[in-house]
C-alpha cells in the first residue's frame, strides 16, 4: 500500500511539474479518441467528422487546463501552509 502511495505521489509531482505537457497529451488523445469514435460513425460528412473531434478535443482541455489550475492553487496553498508551519 506504500509503494502505491509513492507512485500516485510521483505521478502528481510529474504532472506539476509538466503542467502543459499534460495538457497537451490530454488534447492528443482526446482528438486521437473522438477521431476513431468519428470514423465509425459512416452517416456524417468527413468535415462534420473532424469538427467534433475538433469540439471534443477543446472541451477535454479546458477541463484539463481547469484541473491544472487547481493543482497549481492547492500546490501553493500547501507550499503557504508548510513555509508558515516551518516558521513556528
């Protein structure tokens, strides 16, 4: 159960430190993923196709960047609280 802890804890670190790049591999695979979910759809026009993927992608990193924002709010607020505790 500790291992797990560390690894969920290195994964955080990492996406705080690569806040964008994040973001960005969220954008691709949403992209990638609303495409393939697209293609099988055979009753729309290619056009109409990469519109919606287009929309999916957009709406997935804008949930993505808002959930950067919180990180990067709850990092600071906790770096405020140990930096105020370490002064105690």
């Amino acid at each position: 159960m500790a291992e797990a802890k560390t690894q969920v804890e290195s994964i955080r670190k990492w996406v705080v430190d690569h806040k964008l790049r994040t973001v960005g591999c969220l954008w691709l695979s949403g992209i990638t993923g609303s495409i393939a979910y697209n293609w099988s759809r055979p009753n729309m026009k290619t056009s109409v196709k990469i519109i919606h993927a287009r929309l999916h992608a957009q709406a997935l990193t804008l949930a993505a960047l808002a959930g950067a924002a919180v990180v990067e709010y709850y990092d600071h607020r906790a770096e405020a609280k140990r930096a105020k505790n370490s002064e105690q």
